[in-house]
C-alpha cells in the first residue's frame, strides 16, 4: 500500500465507514459526532479518548495527504460535515467494506469474529464466505488489503490483519485472556442513544444558527 495511516487515522475513517453503513441517516457526520464515535466503548478495540482538536486535525490530514475524507457543506446549514472517500480509490463490495471496517476499528480478528461482527453492518452467511472475502481483499488486483496472521498459542483459528497502517509484526503472540465475547447482531442501546446524541446535537447547531441569521434579519430594521 502506497500509503501508511497512523491508529488516529484508522480510527477516523473505521468509523465514517461505519456510520455510513450501520446509520446512513446521519451521515456525513458533524465534527462533534466524529469525535463521539471515534470515543465509543463499543465496538471498538483499543477504546480511545481523543480530544476535538485531535480528531480535527486527523481530518485534516486524511483529506489533504491521503484524500480519503471530504468536508461537506449542507445548504442552510454552517455546520460542516465530513465523510470518507474510499470509493474514488478503490472498488470495495458492501462485504468487504464491512470486513474492512470492522478490522478498522477492532483490530486483527478471526473469520468467526468477523462475521459476528459484521451482521450489525452487512450480514455474512458463515465463516467460510468470510474467508473467501479476506482471500479477495489479500489478493485484489488493486492491491492487497489483508494478511493472515499466524496462530496464536491454545487457538485453532487464526487472525487477519488490515494493511492500512502497513505490515503488523509476523510473530506468535501470547493467547490472550478468556473472556466473555459481546457479539451484537443489530445497534446496541449504547448506540443508539449516541445517534440520538448527534441528532441532537447538530438541531442545536441548527438552531444556533437560526437565531443568529434571525438577529441579523432583525438588526437590519431597526
């Protein structure tokens, strides 16, 4: 890949990738709603808490060195709104955008994990069409998005990796912790009171910004 992001970066785009496709209704998002979603608890692994001005600045940078995000400027509206431009570089299917996404966002994973995680995006028969999509994104005439890495100690699947922040290190990692695996088939009430959040927020924005043009229209009779 011609091109290395850094974990902010990867961030970021997971989820404008992700909204677009779990919550289309709300997307592009406004800045402050990135920030929340870059900030979520779930579905996301390692957690983050990065401050606006970070997440602005990763924009920033996703748009002018990589250019796979675009600001949008909504008619009515001085909120500027931003989305991911992955589709003027590659030619992605809905599965492999969500396989994508999720390996954005959570990290190296297995094709079991995937698929459960993929249904809340885009729904997958099993595991075997998984690994016929992760076959695909390695051996894409494109470019190769993926690569598998080796077993882990105690596991008998092994993980796949993205290549967008380039190549992970190929060594036998400890096997990790046990532990009980959320597994969510549709958005969780965490997200869904987030996408009420946003909502919210960007009618305040509205308002703010209807009063003010309101103050203006009333200043000019006075």
């Amino acid at each position: 890949m011609e091109f290395e992001l850094t974990p902010i970066e990867q961030r970021v785009l997971g989820c404008l990738i992700e909204k677009e496709m779990a919550t289309p209704e709300y997307y592009p998002l406004t800045l402050n709603a990135l920030v929340n979603a870059c900030n979520q608890k779930s579905n996301r692994h390692p957690v983050m808490e990065l401050e606006q001005a970070e997440v602005e600045q990763t924009l920033y940078e996703l748009r002018t060195e990589h250019k796979l995000a675009v600001e949008v400027s909504s008619s009515g509206s001085r909120t500027l709104k931003y989305r991911h431009n992955v589709a003027d570089h590659w030619s992605f299917s809905l599965s492999q955008m969500a396989i994508l996404c999720e390996l954005l966002l959570r990290g190296p994973q297995t094709p079991g994990d995937l698929r459960a995680h993929c249904s809340r995006l885009h729904a997958l028969a099993d595991s075997n069409e998984v690994e016929q999509i992760l076959e695909q994104l390695k051996s894409n005439e494109e470019g190769c998005f993926v690569v598998q890495l080796p077993r882990q100690p105690g596991k008998r699947e092994r993980r796949w990796a993205h290549l967008f922040g380039g190549e992970p290190e190929m060594i036998e990692e400890q096997a990790e912790e046990v532990g009980t695996v959320e597994i969510q088939t549709g958005p969780s009430r965490i997200e869904r009171i987030q996408t009420l959040e946003y909502e919210v927020a960007d009618l305040k924005q509205e308002i703010g910004d209807l009063k003010a043009a309101f103050e203006k229209f009333k200043t000019a009779f006075e």
